[in-house]
C-alpha cells in the first residue's frame, strides 16, 4: 500500500530529496508526499512545484502540516539544530520519521530524540546514505561474506577541494564550528565501523583548519578508532586539499583481513588474496577486480523504500534510531577528543548521556 509522506526542508539538500529521492519513489507507488514544508514560503512553494502538490499542501511550520494534513510518516532534511522540534511535532501527530543525519546537533539532543521516540513506540531511522550506495554495499557484502577472513584494520580516506566560501553548497558548513566531523566524518565514520562490524569502544581524534581554508570552523581531521572485537579503523578527511582526489562518493577505504584486502578506490573495488607463497607483493591496480552489485535503489531512494518496508512489518532498519546512537557517538566523541586532547570512551561516552 502507497505510503503518505510529509517532508520537511527545502534548502539545497533538501531541493535533491524532492527531485531525487522522494520523487524514486513515487514513480513505483512506495510513497506518496501529500505536503511539502520549509520556513521560507518560497522554498516551500519551490518543493510543492517540484513534488507537484496545490499551494494549501505548503506549509511554513511543520506542526501546522502534520496536524492538517493526515500522513503515514515524515521526512526530514533541515540542518541539525532543528531536529528535535520537528520530532516532537511529528511525535505528538503519531507519526513515524526518516531524519536526515546526524539524529541531532549535540549528543545530549540525539540520547534526548532516542528516549522520546522509543517512550512514544514510534518508528525512527536516520539516512546514512553513503552506506548505502552501490560501491559501498559492494565492498560490505565482500567483508560480510566472510571469503577474506578475520577483518584486522579499516582505513578511510576523504579528500575534497572544497576550501573556497560557499564551496560546500551551504553557508551554515562554513559558519559551524565542527563541519569535517558533523558534516562530513558522519558518514565516514559509520561506515568504518559498518565494516569493522562492532561497537566502539576507544577513539581518538584531531581535527584543524588550515590557513586557506574559508571556514569558521575545522575542515580537516584524523580519527583513530578501536572496536569491541579488536578491529582498528583510521579515518583521514579534509574538505581543504588542493585537488579532491576522494571527494564525496569517491571516498578511498581499505579493509585488511586474515585471509586478503578489499580496496574500494573513486568507485572501483579489488580484492587481494593471500597466495601460498613465502612473502607476497602487489601493488594497488593489479588486484582482482570486482563488478558492482545492481540493483533499482541506492542511497537515501533505497533508505526510504526499506524504511516503508519497515513500517509494512519488515525487518527494523540497520538505522533505526536506537542503533544509530552509536553513529552520533562517534561524531560528538571525535569532537569531545579533540577538545580535551586525548581518547574518549565511546560506550561510557554514550552512558553518560543517560
């Protein structure tokens, strides 16, 4: 059955999920959007004209359009900070949210979202949307099937030139004060410990901002990472070098195992698998290649379908709220470390919020 959706937030991001992610799922009858919402009229208008919905169908205020118009769940795409307001509009209508991440912009907001959405029996995930690209699925579904053995180490590689003023397609990353770990790392970061397949449990991180990047805030840093089975994962990411050789969707991670190496590269996967040999040497390039999983979704198109799966009595996400708590973990610990200089415990971390 088709589900009614309200979406929230038509900034540039926000733009790309009613052109591209709620609209991949209307052509097929997932979903259905019955009312578009953004605080600016125009922006709202410009979300209706591109979802196709009457101008009574757009709101200025997401608690006016939940209660006016009767939906199944909502999406959100509005910057951090607003998160929990449009949660507990949609938490006093009844009704079920896809967030976009992170679940809010301090880990005391996301432990509070956690709470009230599982005291409410309301259903939440979160769009870690890099995790769930092609290339990405591709390499999980290799480490998963256990063909390379024991994972031993995930490394992560970013690397964008995006250190001009409005480069990074909105104001606020310029003007925030952690945009590399909130804005970037969130995605990197998750997808480390996706593919380290545990919890972590010590972090330690580093971030900066060099001279000629046009930011308030830090564009570049360095993440170390230790998980509950002994797995260690490295990040490196700056949103500020001089060519973006790893820029967004073309991240670099390799993923060391007992029994071979994983490398997804700009899009591209090889395996390397240890040979009965003495001492064996090869060189990024000379690996076996791997083709591509297919399939008719990815990204936040696929999230949004699994999450109506979900809701139709389906398996619970792997972004459930509850779950994704540990993602947020890893973005405010990082920034936790950095400020105090030295490794955070991430499960006292989340503890401690209660």
């Amino acid at each position: 059955m088709t589900q009614r959706v309200i979406h929230v937030g038509v900034g540039s991001f926000g733009q790309r999920w009613c052109r591209e992610w709620l609209a991949g799922n209307t052509v097929d009858g997932t979903i259905e959007v019955v009312a578009v919402v953004d605080i600016r009229p125009e922006a709202a208008a410009l979300g209706g004209k591109i979802l196709g919905l009457p101008p009574e169908r757009c709101f200025a205020d997401a608690a006016t359009a939940f209660a006016a118009v009767p939906a199944d769940f909502c999406t959100i795409a509005v910057p951090p900070e607003f998160h929990e307001a449009v949660v507990d509009a949609a938490l006093v209508q009844g009704l079920d949210i896809l967030c976009e991440k992170p679940i809010a912009d301090t880990m005391a907001g996301a432990a509070r979202v956690v709470r009230k959405v599982r005291e409410s029996g309301r259903k939440m995930a979160v769009t870690m949307s890099h995790r769930f690209d092609q290339d990405k699925t591709t390499l999980r579904t290799i480490i998963r099937s256990g063909e390379l053995g024991r994972v031993n180490t995930v490394s992560c590689r970013y690397a964008a030139d995006m250190r001009k003023h409005m480069a990074w397609g909105a104001l606020f990353r310029h003007t925030m004060q952690d945009p590399m770990i909130i804005e970037g790392a969130v995605h990197h970061l998750d997808y480390v410990a996706d593919l380290a397949g545990a919890p972590c449990t010590t972090l330690y991180a580093n971030t900066w901002r060099p001279p000629w990047a046009e930011y308030q805030g830090d564009t570049d840093g360095m993440v170390m990472m230790q998980f509950e089975n002994g797995v260690r994962g490295i990040y490196e990411g700056s949103s500020s070098t001089a060519v973006g050789l790893n820029d967004w969707y073309r991240e670099y991670v390799r993923v060391d195992c007992e029994l071979g190496t994983a490398i997804m590269n700009s899009r591209e996967i090889e395996v390397f698998r240890r040979l009965p040999i003495k001492r064996q040497r090869q060189r990024e390039g000379q690996g076996q290649k791997v083709a591509l999983i297919e399939q008719s979704k990815w990204l936040n198109v696929w999230l949004i379908d699994q999450f109506v799966r979900w809701r139709e009595g389906g398996p619970a996400m792997e972004t459930a709220v509850d779950a994704n708590l540990q993602a947020a973990a890893l973005i405010f610990a990082s920034i936790e470390s950095k400020r105090r200089g030295k490794p955070i415990e991430v499960q006292d971390y989340i503890r401690s919020f209660g």
